[in-house]
C-alpha cells in the first residue's frame, strides 16, 4: 500500500500540502472507503487489467489510489477517468493533492464535471472502459443516470463497482443491472452477515401476510440479498451486451 493512503488510515485526516483536515464526518465515521473495499478495487483491477478505467466521485482520491497503485503494477499503459465537480470547493483538491503525492498523476486523466453532462460526452468519444467504480451523488436517479451511461461504454467482460450497496437508493440501481440478465455479481465485501439473517427471517414472517409482496417491494428491506448482493461495496462483471428493445421491462 502506498504510503499517502498507510498515513490517511492511521492519522484518519488529511491534507491538502498546506492545511490538514479532519476524514471523518460529523457523526465521527470515516468519509472514505475501508481497507478491504479498496482491496476489492486493486483485485478486481488485476482481474480485468484495464487499458481503460473510469470512477465517479473523487473527494479525498482514496479509491483512486487503491486503483492507480494496481494500474501501476500492470504490464501495459492504463488511464484512469475520474469525475468529480466538486474537487476544488468541497474536497479542497485533497484528491489531486494524494495523486500527485504519490506519484500516479501521469495515469490520471481528471474531469472537473457534473457527472450527467461528463459521462454523455465520453460516450459520445467513443470511449470504451474495463473497469468503473460509481461512487458520486447518493440519489437514486443520479446513480441510475451513471449506471446507464458507464453500461453503454464497458466493454464485455468489464467489471463495474458500486459503493455503498448498502443504502437503499445505490442498492436498486444492482437490483435494475441484474434484472438485465447480462451482470452477475463476482466480488463483494462488507456483507452485514447477522444482520442478513434477521431480514432474512423477517422477510420470512412479512411473507405470510396477506397482499405483503406489494408491501416487501416498497419496503427498505427489498434489498439485493436474495441476487447474491448483501455487502457495501459490491462488484458486478458484465457477461454480454443486452439490447433492450422498445417497451422492455423486467421487475426490479
């Protein structure tokens, strides 16, 4: 592991080469990914060794160092797209601060863009990814558009991270990329194994109530642990295109 990210996990704050700011968020929890969910990055970048890879979301340049240092050790050139809007008024440009400190900066390729407008025009370039990681705008709708946009680009056999498959808004944008039938989830962590089996159960109980399917599908509970999705930061390998016609629908 690099020695920028060692430092960030022992000291929980960071700097911007002049002023050190606190990593974690007003409840005392970290605003970064874990050891272990950058793990999955480096591994799932070993997997597919992108020649292309592409993250949405920047902030502190956590995951965009777990992924630079495993692009780093590949045996081919590789960049790496990264979309943030918000680097130099909210993340005090901390990210390209740890980039450049620890030497990755010349793998970078770094949008300073909504993500909407961002990822329309890479489409429109033709560019084709291996690899994404979609970790922006916590809504719904803002992790839908990234979905449908970064589907369009990643190649067969690509692999696409969500973080955070926990909340309820990322974990149905999984739910509508496996209703497509061309992801399978292939990595994961962070699974919130006993708590698994308490919904598991509850499920179980609501299920036996009359008219409750209507009342499971609204509910937070309608997660992805029935798909083999139950972590927080999860990983999904595209297995083929799917050309939706017009009218296509699948539950979600």
């Amino acid at each position: 592991m690099v020695a920028v990210l060692e430092e960030i996990y022992q000291s929980q704050t960071v700097t911007d080469g002049e002023q050190t700011y606190s990593a974690l968020n007003s409840t005392g929890l970290p605003t970064f990914m874990d050891r272990k969910e950058g793990e999955l990055l480096s591994r799932m970048v070993e997997r597919v060794k992108p020649t292309m890879s592409l993250e949405v979301g920047f902030a502190y340049g956590i995951s965009t160092l777990f992924i630079c240092e495993a692009l780093e050790k590949l045996s081919r050139p590789a960049r790496h797209i990264v979309i943030d809007p918000f680097q130099r008024t909210k993340w005090h440009c901390v990210g390209l601060h740890n980039i450049q400190t620890a030497g990755f900066s010349h793998l970078i390729d770094f949008v300073e863009e909504c993500s909407e407008f961002a990822l329309a025009q890479l489409l429109r370039d033709g560019i084709q990814l291996d690899f994404a990681l979609i970790d922006g705008l916590h809504t719904f709708e803002q992790c839908m558009i990234e979905f449908f946009y970064i589907d369009r680009m990643l190649n067969v056999n690509g692999i696409l991270v969500f973080d955070d498959a926990d909340w309820p808004c990322i974990n149905r944008v999984i739910r509508v990329a496996l209703s497509y039938g061309n992801y399978v989830p292939v990595d994961q962590v962070g699974a919130p194994g006993s708590s698994r089996s308490l919904i598991g159960s509850l499920r179980t109980f609501l299920r036996r109530i009359p008219h409750s399917d209507e009342l499971l599908r609204r509910d937070l509970l309608y997660r992805s642990w029935d798909l083999g999705v139950a972590g927080t930061c999860v990983a999904l390998q595209k297995t083929a295109n799917h050309e939706r016609g017009n009218g296509w629908y699948r539950d979600f």
